[in-house]
C-alpha cells in the first residue's frame, strides 16, 4: 500500500521507464465540491461529491500518448500504460514532444488553501443563499422572482511526478455565492446577477451586499431601450472590461500565434494599444483565483507583462508551442487530469489607471456605458469585433436612461489602441479582472 499519491505517482513513472518510455509524466487531482441552488427560498440542487483522477502521459521516439482514468488500481493502470505503449507506436512523431526541462518552482505560500471550508455546516450556506434572495427583495418591489442564487467550494490536491525527476503537489480552495434576480414591471422583465469568489470563505462579500447589488443592476436596467446608431466614446465596466482582456488572452496564446490564427501574429515589439495599458499575467498573486506555484507541466508560475505601455512584449506559452516557436515556456500551461496539457492565462489583469470612474463618466456629453456583452464575437484571425451590449447612455456627464438592443463594432485591435482613459477601481474578483476604460469611439449600432 503506498503511503500517498507522490509515491503513488512516482511508481508509475518508473513501470512507464521500464516498458520503454523515454519519458512519462503523473498528473493526480483528488477533491470534494459542494454545490447549493436556490430558487425563491426552496433548495433545487444540493450536492456534495468526492472526486479522484490520474492522467498519464508518455513519450517513446518522440511520439505521445495519453489516457486517464478514475481507477488507482495499479493493475488497472499498468494495462492503461501497456495500451499507450502500444497507441504510441502508431501516433506521429513531432521533435518539440517531450516534458518540460525541470525547474524549481517559488517556495512562497501563495495562501490558495482555507481549511475552513472544509467545515461549513450546509445549514449555514443555505442560510446564506437564503439572505442573498431576501437582500434581493427587500431592495426593490419589482424583485419577485429568481432564476437561482448558488454558493459553491470546492478544495482539493495536485499532485505531479515526471522523469525529469519533477515531484511537486499543492492544495486549493474557492468559494463563490451568486445571486440572479429577476425584476418585474408591468409586462417588462430584466434579470442581472452579481456574485463574490474567493479562496477564502471568510473574505466573501456578505450575502446581502450581493444580493442588494444584483437586485439593483436589474431593477436599474427596467425601461431599457436602443439608441440610434452613432459613433460615440463607449465606457466598459470592469467586468465587461475583463471579458475583453479574457479574449484578448486567447489571442496571445503560442497555440494561436503558431497558426497564425491571431490579428497579433509578428506584432512583438509593436504598439497595439494605447500607452494608458499594460496587460500583466501573473500566477504569484497571493490569494489570487489564479494562482498556483507550478503550471500543469510542473513549469514555475511568474509575472510577465504581455503589453506594458500599448508595447506587446510576451506571448504566452507552454512546452510544445515554445519549442515550435523556438522560445521558452512561459508557465502557462493548464491541465486537468483528463486533458493534455494547453495554454491559458493564470492571472490576468489590465493595471489600474488614476481616474476614478466617477470623472471618466463626467468627461462624456454623449456615449455608451457597458455592463453586459452577448454574443462570440471576435474574429480572432481579422481582429473584427461585433457584440450585441446592454447598458446605459451617458448625457452630459451622467447616465440618463439603460439601453438595450443594441451592437458595438470596431476591430479589436482599435479597441485597445482607442482606450484613453483607465480606472483606478481595479479589484480581483475573477482570475480575470480589470478597471473601467473609456474608449474614444465605437460605432453603436441600434435603431
């Protein structure tokens, strides 16, 4: 009987060697989540599950294979190793396959991992859920109804043994509540959300704080109405602000740029965006929804800036893509037990700027402010941009009335390079996440 999952995962590794692998690497993921949904007070979803994986991956000639499975019996999983061996032989081969060189990742608590959630008696999260909806109601009238108010946790450990003689493992935990009212006038209806996560229970937003803010969003929303199409200066939220830097990050991915699948192939050194932008990703953030001292290569986590100044300086990489492109990983390779490894962001974030919200508004005699975006619509290749958005109209410095049913378009490229003012209200609610901007124009197409 093996005394824990690293010994576990190294025994692997060594049987992979003996049946002639020239490298092999063991991805663990064990946990347990908790899942609470309640509709108007009455609890719909109630769920609690432990959950445990392995991934295995190989490489023999240059050649990989993978497979992953829910059974640690090594009887089982040597026959799982046997059956890569044998996929291995018939893949193609590729020079850039193969584990990452070994590095040794900071030493630092990132502070990811709260025991206490571990201990939260279910009767005190559905007396917080519950609190969310009544906030919600006793806010406004016209709340009546929700489409649900969640909370959710999960904690669980990662373990991960290579042959390059890689032997790392952490813990995590996160926690969100969300609340989605529904607000009734007459025969119109506007349904809004809001929620907090964290990795520590204690540092959530009170239920109620959650529940007031979500009822307002959609109570303030009621009477919504397009505009006529103009081309005006657009103000996103930070929210919606950090849904653009979320597909911005898709399209500096190594995976992208190597397919040359992204409007910001060969633009390393270029301006493009305004100097008001720097874009960081850093997965050494303490507490950060992010966050992770390793990569799921094992690779060392760090902080880059991908454009600092409207200069882009860094595509982000993991092991394959780095060697396509002749240029070291990045530690951006993400993972569960049941995929191969694949580039995304840890932590990414545009840095605040020094105007508050409050003057970027005042600054405006006509133009959209958004809180909500729909649609996919980024041409990630072309860079065109088009999203149907809801959100209010600015009149001389202040919001005069919510706007809905209408498209703002423009090319990608022009939205960061139009950005002209950036908010000093930067707060890390997402492993995404970003300030108010002001953009100089956009076309708002509507009636």
């Amino acid at each position: 009987m093996y005394k824990d999952y690293l010994e576990f995962a190294h025994e692997l590794v060594k049987k992979s060697l003996k049946a002639g692998c020239d490298q092999a690497e063991v991805y663990v993921e064990e946990g347990r989540q908790f899942k609470l949904e309640i509709k108007d007070g009455e609890v719909e979803t109630l769920k609690q599950a432990g959950s445990k994986g392995l991934g295995l991956r190989i490489f023999k000639n240059k050649k990989l294979a993978f497979g992953y499975t829910s059974d640690f019996n090594m009887e089982g999983l040597e026959k799982l190793l046997n059956d890569l061996v044998v996929i291995a032989e018939y893949s193609d081969a590729d020079e850039c396959n193969g584990l990452p060189s070994k590095d040794v990742p900071v030493s630092d608590d990132l502070e990811i991992y709260d025991e206490k959630i571990l201990t939260i008696p279910t009767e005190k999260k559905i007396e917080i859920t519950r609190k969310m909806e009544e906030a919600a109601k006793g806010y406004d009238r016209r709340i009546k109804r929700f489409k649900s108010s969640t909370f959710f946790d999960w904690a669980g450990s990662t373990f991960l043994v290579n042959s390059s003689g890689v032997s790392l493992q952490k813990k995590d935990t996160y926690c969100y509540i969300a609340c989605l009212p529904l607000a009734e006038d007459g025969n119109e209806k506007q349904m809004s959300f809001w929620y907090s996560m964290k990795r520590y229970f204690d540092e959530l937003a009170s239920p109620e704080e959650v529940g007031v803010t979500a009822a307002e969003k959609a109570v303030k929303m009621l009477g919504a109405k397009p505009v006529k199409t103009q081309v005006v200066p657009v103000v996103f939220s930070p929210l919606e602000t950090a849904s653009l830097c979320t597909s911005l990050g898709t399209c500096l991915g190594g995976n992208s740029i190597y397919r040359k699948n992204s409007f910001l192939v060969d633009k390393l050194g270029q301006q493009v965006a305004s100097d008001k932008v720097n874009l960081i990703d850093d997965g050494l953030i303490k507490k950060g929804p992010g966050s992770s001292p390793f990569d799921g290569e094992g690779v060392p986590t760090c902080k880059k800036y991908l454009i600092e100044k409207g200069i882009l300086k860094n595509y982000l990489f993991d092991t394959f893509y780095a060697r396509k492109m002749k240029t070291k990983t990045t530690g951006n390779a993400a993972r569960s037990y049941s995929t191969v490894p694949y580039i995304s962001t840890t932590n990414l974030y545009i840095d605040k700027g020094d105007t508050s919200p409050d003057d970027i508004i005042k600054g405006i005699d006509g133009g959209l402010y958004v809180t909500s975006t729909m649609g996919a619509g980024l041409n990630e290749a072309t860079g065109d941009y088009s999203v149907g958005a809801e959100g209010f109209w600015i009149e001389k410095g202040e919001f005069s009335h919510p706007v809905s049913q209408v498209t703002i378009s423009t090319n990608f490229m022009d939205v960061f390079k139009n950005i002209v003012e950036v908010g000093n209200d930067l707060y890390m609610m997402d492993s995404t996440f970003a300030p108010t901007i002001k953009i100089s124009q956009m076309t708002v197409s509507g009636k």
